[in-house]
C-alpha cells in the first residue's frame, strides 16, 4: 500500500488527492495545509471582499469532513511542513500541539504562490497593509474596510484590480499605484488602456509609472517615487505573487526561473520520489517551449489530476500551458490567452498585429456590445500567437475559442472556417473571430498593409498623408491632426484630390471602412496603408494634450 | 473588364458582391433580387415578430443604396431570374415593368432556401397559412397574430420554435404540431426534451408524433393525425427547408441530394461559368465527408467571400461544413455541433455517449446556471463526432470551443488541455468541456464503463441491480423503480450489503457521485456501470406512468 503525503490542500494539492484515491481505493492519503481551510475558492476571495460573494461560506468549495468522508482522505489543516527529509522520506509537520515527522512514499508539492512583499521603507512598521492569498487575509482586509475611507492597491495586476473594483463596491476611495506604464502588465498597453479608462471612469485614481517608496506616520501616509504623497486607511499589497518553495529549496530541490521548481514532464522534481504541480512549478510555455510561471487555477487543477495519474501508472504527460486569464473590471471584461508583444519580442519572433472591433452578438438585435479584439500571428506562416480580447459580453467566448484554436495549432487561414453558433442572440453571421481571420488573411495575401497606432507619428513625419475616411460630423468630433477628410462613399469622386506621388495612410473609426478605403485607392494605383484599429485606438492612446 | 451576375441579394449573394468589389474595383457586378430587400436579416425576422427587435429598419442590415454607393455595386430588387440561357451566358428577367435579358461572364446563384410547403388537404382554400423567409412575410404575419387568439405553428425546427415563442410574448396560445418524437429534430430526443419542457412549462402545448391532416374551415379547424382538431386564428408552417434550385433544374444544371446543387471545391457547377453558395448547394459534412445540406446563414457568408476569391483568381476551397447552430427557447439556449446520433448511425460510425451537467461559472459565484451537455465520440480513437448542450447560459460557448475543437481533429484527450479563460464570473477552475474529456478518458481507460438512459430497462431485466447513492431525502422524492438507495458517503461501510455476485448500475443526480461510487465498487471487485446522466435524464426522459 502506497503512503502519498501531500504538501497544500487546495486546487492543485486536493485535485490530486481526490483522483489518487478515485484510482487507488486502498492508497494512504495524507494532506498537510498550513492554514484553517482546504479546498477553498482563492478565486472567490476578491468577490467575497466586494460583497458580490455574500456567503463566507460560500467559498468553502468543499470542507475538509466532506471530502475526508467522500474521498477516504487524512486531512490536517494547521499543519505546517516545516522540512522536508529526503533521506528518510519524511517531513517535518508543526501544528499547535507540537512537532512531529511523517513518512512519505511518494511526496506531492503544492505549495502554490505567495505574494511578493517588497523591500519598502517603513513597510515593518507599517499597519493595515495586506497582501490576499486566502481566507484569513480576506478576513482582515474586510473588517478594515469596513473601517476604512480611503485605499491604496499597490500593483495593478488581476488581483490588484479586482481589489480595487471590490473596495469602490465597499465605498472606498481606491487609488492604483502601478510601476509600470499601464495596468494590466499581461496585456499589451493599449488594450489595457480600455480597461484602464473603466477604471477611471468607475472613480479609481490610477496612478501608472510611479510607485510607492516610504511608508510613513504607521501606514498611513505613503510616499510615491514623484514625491507625492498619499493617505491610506488600508493598503493593499498586489505586485505579483513569486512560486512558494522555500521548503524546496531548503530540501536541495532544484529550483529554476524565479525559484520556481523544476519539473520533469512527469511533474517529478530533482528527486524522483517528489513530485510538484501548481504555481509552484515552472512549466513550458506551448508556443515558446520556454519556461514560464503560471499562477492560474485551471493549470493547478489539471496538474493534480494528471500527477495522481502518473503516480497510479498512467501515460498523462504535462504538455505545457498557454496562459489563458481574464479579469472583470467593472463592466469591463479583459481576457487573453497566448503570447502578447512584449513576450514575442522576448521570444525574437516575428509577428504581425491586428485590431478589430465587432458586436457581441448581432448588431440588429438588442444588447450588442462592442468587442476588441487584438490577434498576434506569424505573418508568413499565419501561425497564431496569442489574443486579447476586451469588451463588456463575450470576451470570454472569443478568448476560449482563440485559445482552442491555438492549442491546436490552427493558423488564422483556419479561423474564417470556424463554424461558431449563431442565431441573433449569441452571435453574428460572421463572428469577429471569423473576421479576425479575413482581416489576417488579406495582410497575408499583401491586399492589406497596416501600420500600427504608435507607428504613426514616424510614418506622417517620414511623409505619410492621413485621410480620414469618417463622415464630416465624425471628423468634426476629434480627428487625428494632420488628416484630411474625405468621407468613404464620396472617395471615388474626389479621389483626384489625391496625388499619386504621395503615401496615404487611411483612418475611419475601427478599421473596416478605411479598409474599405485602401482597396479603392490600391485598386486605382495609390500606395497606401491603413491605420490598424483607426481613431479608436488613436483616441485611446493620444489623449488631448 | 468581367460581368458578374449575381442572384440573389442577401447572405451568400451580397457577401460575394462587397468582396468582389473589395478584390476587382472595375468589375461590373450586378445583383438580381426578387423580392423587395437585399441584405436583410433573415435571422431577424422571429424576434422582430416577438417584438425583441422593435424597429423594423433594423431587419435591414445595409440597405441597396448604401451598398451601391459603397461597392459600386448595380442592386435590382423586384427583378426575378425567371430562366438561365445557358448557350448565351445570359439570363431572363422579370421586373413589374416587363422582362429583360442579361448577359454574363460569371453568373453566381445563391438563391438560398425556400419552406417546404406539404401537400395537406384544404390548404390551397385555407386563409391564414404562412411561412416565414422573408420580409414580406412577417409583415404578414405580424399583422395576422395582432389579430388572433390562437395559433398553431406545425413543424418544430428552429424556425418553428422561434416563431412559437414570438407569438407566445405577443400574447397567443400557441400549440406545436411536430411528426417527429421531439422538438428540434437535428437534436438528440433526450437533449431536446430539455427545450421542450421550457416550451411546456411557458404554456405552449406541444404535440409530437403527430401531423395535421387537413385544414377544414377555410383553416380555422385543423384536424391531426390522431383525429384531435385545433382552432386556429394563425398557422404557420415550419416543416423545413429545401435548397431553391428550379430555376438551376431548368436550366439543366446537375442536382444531388434533396435536389440540392452539385458544386464542385471551388463553387463551380455542372456549367463552368456558373458558381453556386448558400443554401442552395450540397456541401460536405467535415466528418463523414458525406452529402449533406446546411441552411445556415455563416457558411452562407463564408461561401460568399469564398467564391469572390474564387473568381478573383485567389486559391480558395471550400472544405466543409460541420454544421454549428443554436436556438433559444424562452431562457433555454440549444446549441450542436458536428453529428448526432442519427447521423452517426446513418453514418455506420461507431459512437460512444457522454452526459455531463456542469455550470456556466463558478458554483460558488452568484448567477451560475446548469448546462447539460452531450458529447458523442468515437470510443477507441477519441476523435470528437459532435456535441450538443443546453442551459440558460453559456451554452454558445461551449459549443463554439467544441466546434473549433471538432474542425481542427481534436479528441477527447485534448478536452483537459484546453486553457479556457477563468475567472469567477466567467467559467470555471475545471470547465464542462474539461471535465467532460476527463469523463472520456475514464470511459476510453475502461476505469468508467456507462449505461445510457435507454439501455436502463434492458440491462435490469437482465439483472443488474440498481442503487441510487443520493442521499435519502432526495431518493425519497423521486427514484428511479427497482433502485436500492445506498448514500455514497457512506457505501464503503455498507458495501457488504451488496454481494459481489450481482451485476450493479450506479445512478445518483448528474452522474458524478454515482461515478465516484463506481469507482469504489469497481475497486473492491464489483461489476458496476455508472447510469449516464443519472436521475436527471431518466426523470425528463421517464415522466411518471
Ligand atoms: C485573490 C486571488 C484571486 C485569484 N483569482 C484567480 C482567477 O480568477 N483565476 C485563476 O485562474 N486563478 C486565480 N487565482 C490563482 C489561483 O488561486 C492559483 O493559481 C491556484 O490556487 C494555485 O493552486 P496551488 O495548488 O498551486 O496553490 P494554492 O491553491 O495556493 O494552494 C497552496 C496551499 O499550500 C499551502 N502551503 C504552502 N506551504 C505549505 C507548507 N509548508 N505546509 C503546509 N501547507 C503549505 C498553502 O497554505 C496553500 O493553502 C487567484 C488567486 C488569488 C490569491
Ligand atoms: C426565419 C429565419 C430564421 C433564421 N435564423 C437563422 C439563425 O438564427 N441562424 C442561422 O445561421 N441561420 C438562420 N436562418 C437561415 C439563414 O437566413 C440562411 O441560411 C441564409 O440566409 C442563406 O443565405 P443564402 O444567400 O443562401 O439565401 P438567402 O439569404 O435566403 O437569399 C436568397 C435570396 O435569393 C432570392 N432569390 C431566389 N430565387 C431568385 C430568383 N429566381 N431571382 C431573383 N432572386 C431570387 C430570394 O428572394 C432571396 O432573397 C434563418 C432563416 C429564416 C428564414
Ligand atoms: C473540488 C476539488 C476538491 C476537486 O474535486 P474533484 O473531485 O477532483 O472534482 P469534481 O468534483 O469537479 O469532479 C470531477 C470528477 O468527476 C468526474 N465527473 C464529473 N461529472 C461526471 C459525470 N456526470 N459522469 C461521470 N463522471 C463525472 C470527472 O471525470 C472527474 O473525475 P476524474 O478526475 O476521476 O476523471 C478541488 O478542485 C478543489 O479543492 N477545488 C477548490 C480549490 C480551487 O480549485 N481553488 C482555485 C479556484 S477558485
Ligand atoms: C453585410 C453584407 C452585405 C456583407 O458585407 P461585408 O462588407 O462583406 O461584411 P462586413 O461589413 O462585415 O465587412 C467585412 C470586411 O471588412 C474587413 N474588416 C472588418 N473589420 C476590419 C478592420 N477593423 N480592419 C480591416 N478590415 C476589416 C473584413 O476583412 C472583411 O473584408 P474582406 O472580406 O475583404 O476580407 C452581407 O453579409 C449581408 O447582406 N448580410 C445581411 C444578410 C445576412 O447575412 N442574413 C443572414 C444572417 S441574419
């Protein structure tokens, strides 16, 4: 009979305990959890925090006497693995009662991730700073809010906006002191910049390219690099979360990126009886086949189905992960899945851009709402790369099947065959994925050629002339400086306005009727390209100055 | 300079036009419409009829003039085809003004589909008959249901049930007349029965395997099948569509299945210069590669941008439909992909059946709604054959991942690979679509074996004993007649009830806990199948006698 001790008892560690015993009856099982509770919704915490989430309990998705009972499972909550012995297969657990060692045949890490805390003056003196990683945090930064007016969230990723959101739902005033240029450092800037302005509009101060170097006056005053300064009643520390494998590491297992565990494509670590699964380990990105951090529940969970496999004798192979995430900001939906710009250039692989925006479902029947699509793929081959999506309905079905198409490694010649459900309430005749396809095929095929928002500036500069195909009452509301504006439908006619000798660069609003524009002027022998993503993009990334 | 004839204004016809004008600026392109719009939205037409859509404009998504600026295209709407001269590339039309010939280069039809109208006795003298295709004849319609009490919609596709809801939130008794044994025949019975009770439980009155006979009364009595008659004030015929290929038939060219058009990869058909898209033509199903015939408005858009590559010299095919729909039913949403059990049959391919309910997100996240889902796959390959799914929400998505996964020759074991977007509000840590390729790989390993609903009453006949691992109360409310209750949590203590010498089904609610019984019986050297879909199917299938 086979001993399995297993190292935290949430979505990695208890999926591996419930499919070990689904496949070994007789198995010993034991789960060592630090903390008060396993198999609890990590997810669920920032919606707990808003209030969304009404019921604590509710994020129990399973008690330790439920499955204990269901699964045949010895689980010990408040049972701290203080050292792992690899000589004698053993730990070393420290609960209240004291100190004891247990034998393991086969150990099972998941140990998850914990939030970065950086080294910030004046932090260890500092009160009513909280990291969130579980339900005694979600604990304390609740009573505080409760008590509190004003936040400060630190860090400006998928938990520091869901933060943010949830504290603006408890009437807090939220600011968002981010380091990098925008929020949402996953996606690429100007995707973000539309979650961004919901944010904003939604009365969050965001405060990008700044951060906080001082905590003063106990935490509640916090110094920003610029010198500015800002009262705080609660503080939330959200600046990433960095694999937990201290205990690892102190055992001699190998570690790799970031300290994250290495892993055999059997989740074995440098000790062939140890095996790891979840935010803990490092994993191969599918596209890159570099190694990568991933700190997502569906990951964790199928890694503690696939390393009870390998341990009860079955072939189950981890083959690597994508990176699909999403996050709710408001009304906002932000998803992506893939590779974004910074992570291809990282990578040294080519790849072209596209930007296009279309209805979530039919544009004639009620409730449709504007999606954003941006697709990376490899301009000669069409091999996709990786999508972000942003919109208030159905980004998370674009995201899902951008993500299925690129785990089977389609091309985007494959996505205007895609046959997605259409009938007027759920989607369109040509679904935006459909023409996410069309529009990569015509840059491909050399019918389109695009320059892309930030390109723009240098192209004019270098002698581009910018036509705004828009109708005059468009253009009157805000145009890009330097346009001239000739409405798509009367282009035809005036198009003798235009001289050959030039390089034009076409903008509507998105795309489409600019695209409209350049097939025109290229069929009629001018050179000319068009404004990926169009004014809306421009608009988003320029504002006024 | 090229002359391109097209008939027919809407899906496939006017796709093929704008694209043509997007790859040939100087093409002359002409469209011939008969009826009084082009581009409308025939998708439209029941939700306007319901009063979802309210303005009738929005039924038309481009207008003729807006396209014919635009694409220079030449739009001619009341203008029947009424012959194809082949030997002079040239066609006859008929116009109010008188008939005119015309000639052509390139002659593309997509003259889409028209209501099969059945040969029942009285109908020619019956008044208020409709089918619904057009513009026109929701007029019609609209303004007889303003008028009536009671109406009687015969045939219960997906139009049919569109219909039948319009009129039911206009204030109308409705009853269903259908000949097959359920609601949505491109539906498996168990998977539709779940529509079918919403239509019920919304106080429609549905009658399968049943058929109107004859229309007595100038159509105000309708006598059925079984003897029954029912007034009617409203009758619409939805038995189906089938390809318009007369006008095709008389001009000799070669027709197949359902007297559906032969086109060739390229559209091409029996005449080389004529080209074919839409609902009139035959296509390939992807899996079987068989005939078959998809009256859908995506391929007949994709069709349409193909063909104009086609024609445009670009290297263009058409590789297939799979064939994707949804419909909503009141708060149901039925959506398929690919094949279902009839087709596989008729089709001679081996199938294994998977039932599985899951939740649209997150259980623990308010909101979340049952999505049944039915996934058919060959059992020794796991090559995925087709899925259907039900549920108030979240239903499109899942069938469009299904759909990607089925075009790009997934299987069942790259079900758990795919990386869907989580986030509390938007999915889960382990998708449906995950979790269903978990269940077949466990039928796949033989760790599962299953028993469908229908094979239930066979395999007890033959002995097998049946237990229902519910817990009391719920056992107490319902079980299925023969079934011994033991609660899973607590079978391992009182396995010893069941002597090893009997065959066991396991059944519970869903079919999850009663695989996880089968899981523990199996180990302690039981004979045991898990009763798929469980209680739940056998309820909705078995109602009470
Ligand atoms: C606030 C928040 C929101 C999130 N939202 C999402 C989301 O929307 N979507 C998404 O995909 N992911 C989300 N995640 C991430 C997701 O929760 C993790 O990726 C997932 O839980 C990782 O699983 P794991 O098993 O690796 O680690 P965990 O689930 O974190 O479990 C690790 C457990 O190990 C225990 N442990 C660690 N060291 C020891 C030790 N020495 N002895 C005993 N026990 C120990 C810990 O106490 C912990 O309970 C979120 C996370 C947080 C914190
Ligand atoms: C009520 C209704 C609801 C629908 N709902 C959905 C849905 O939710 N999802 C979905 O995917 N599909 C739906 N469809 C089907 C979809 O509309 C069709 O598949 C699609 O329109 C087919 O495109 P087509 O170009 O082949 O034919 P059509 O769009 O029907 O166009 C054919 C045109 O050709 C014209 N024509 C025919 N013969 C001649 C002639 N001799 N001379 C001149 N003109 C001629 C006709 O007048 C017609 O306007 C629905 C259809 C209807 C009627
Ligand atoms: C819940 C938890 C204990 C895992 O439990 P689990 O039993 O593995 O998962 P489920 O209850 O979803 O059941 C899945 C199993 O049932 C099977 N199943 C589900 N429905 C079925 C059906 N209708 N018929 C047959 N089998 C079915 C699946 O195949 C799978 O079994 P397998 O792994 O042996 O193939 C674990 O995921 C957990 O602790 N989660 C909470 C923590 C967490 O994930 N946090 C991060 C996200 S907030
Ligand atoms: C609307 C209709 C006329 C087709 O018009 P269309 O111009 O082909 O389609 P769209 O307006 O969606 O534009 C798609 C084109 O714009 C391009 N495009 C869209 N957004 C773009 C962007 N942001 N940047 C660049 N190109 C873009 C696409 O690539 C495609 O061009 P291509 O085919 O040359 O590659 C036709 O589909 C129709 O009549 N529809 C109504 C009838 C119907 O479909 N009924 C059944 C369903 S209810």
């Amino acid at each position: 009979m086979m001993k399995y001790l297993i190292i935290g008892g949430v979505a990695g560690g208890m999926s591996a305990a419930t499919r070990l015993r689904r496949l070994d009856e007789q198995a010993e099982i034991i789960i060592l959890e630090k903390g008060p509770y396993v198999s609890f919704a990590n997810c669920g915490l920032p919606y707990y925090l808003a209030g969304e989430i009404s019921e604590r309990s509710d994020l129990l998705v399973k008690t330790a006497a439920q499955l204990t009972k269901r699964f045949k499972l010895d689980i010990r909550q408040n049972s701290e693995v203080t050292a792992i012995n690899r000589t004698d297969q053993s730990v070393t657990v420290k609960t209240a009662q004291g100190t004891y060692q247990e034998h393991y045949d086969r150990l099972i890490l998941s140990t998850g991730a914990q939030p970065v805390v950086p080294a910030i003056e004046g932090l260890d003196s500092a009160q009513h700073v909280y990291t969130l990683r579980n339900v005694p945090d979600v604990d304390q930064i609740l009573a505080q809010a409760k008590a509190s007016q004003k936040a400060v969230v630190i860090g400006a990723g998928f938990i520091g906006l869901e933060i943010a959101e949830a504290l603006v739902n408890r009437g807090l005033q939220v600011t968002i002191v981010e380091r990098g240029t925008h929020v949402l450092p996953s996606f690429d800037i100007e995707m973000a910049m539309f979650v961004q302005r919901a944010l904003v509009q939604h009365g969050v101060t965001v405060l990008t390219e700044n951060a906080v170097t001082a905590f003063e006056a106990a935490g509640q005053t916090l110094v920003l690099a610029n010198g500015q300064t800002l009262a705080s009643d609660l503080t939330i520390l959200a600046v990433g979360v960095q694999p937990a494998t201290q205990l690892a590491n102190a055992a001699g297992l190998q570690l790799g990126l970031r300290k994250g565990l290495i892993v055999n494509d059997h989740y074995q670590t440098s000790d062939p009886l140890i095996y790891a699964i979840g935010d803990a380990i490092i994993v191969k990105q599918t596209t890159t086949n570099q190694d990568t951090l991933i700190s997502l529940a569906s990951p964790a969970n199928r890694q503690g189905r696939q390393v009870a496999d390998v341990l009860a004798g079955k072939n189950r192979l981890n083959r690597g992960s994508l990176g699909t995430a999403i996050v709710r900001v408001f009304e906002m939906a932000g998803g992506s899945t893939g590779l974004n710009e910074s992570q291809l250039q990282a990578a040294g692989l080519t790849y072209q851009v596209l930007h296009l925006s279309g209805k979530s479902h039919a544009g004639y029947f009620p409730g449709a709402e504007t999606i954003w699509l941006k697709l990376l793929f490899q301009p000669q081959t069409g091999e996709l790369f990786g999508a972000q999506a942003v919109g208030p309905d159905g980004v998370d079905k674009r995201i899902d099947v951008l993500a299925t198409a690129i785990k089977a490694g389609l091309t985007v010649d494959d996505l205007p065959e895609l046959e997605l459900s259409y009938a007027p309430p759920f989607g369109s005749a040509k679904d935006i994925i459909n023409l996410a396809g069309y529009a990569a095929q015509n840059l491909m095929a050399g019918d389109s050629q695009s320059v892309q928002w930030h390109e723009l500036a240098a192209a004019m500069a270098a002698g581009a002339q910018l036509v705004d195909v828009r109708e005059p009452a468009e253009h009157q509301q805000g145009a890009i400086p330097g346009a001239i504006n000739i409405p798509l439908d009367d282009l035809r006619q005036r198009m003798s306005e235009l001289p050959k000798s030039n390089h034009y660069i076409v903008s509507c609003a998105s795309g489409l009727r600019s695209y409209l524009a350049e097939r025109i002027l290229k069929q009629n022998g001018y050179q000319v390209q068009n404004l990926d993503g169009a004014y809306a993009l421009y608009a988003l990334m320029q504002p006024k100055d």
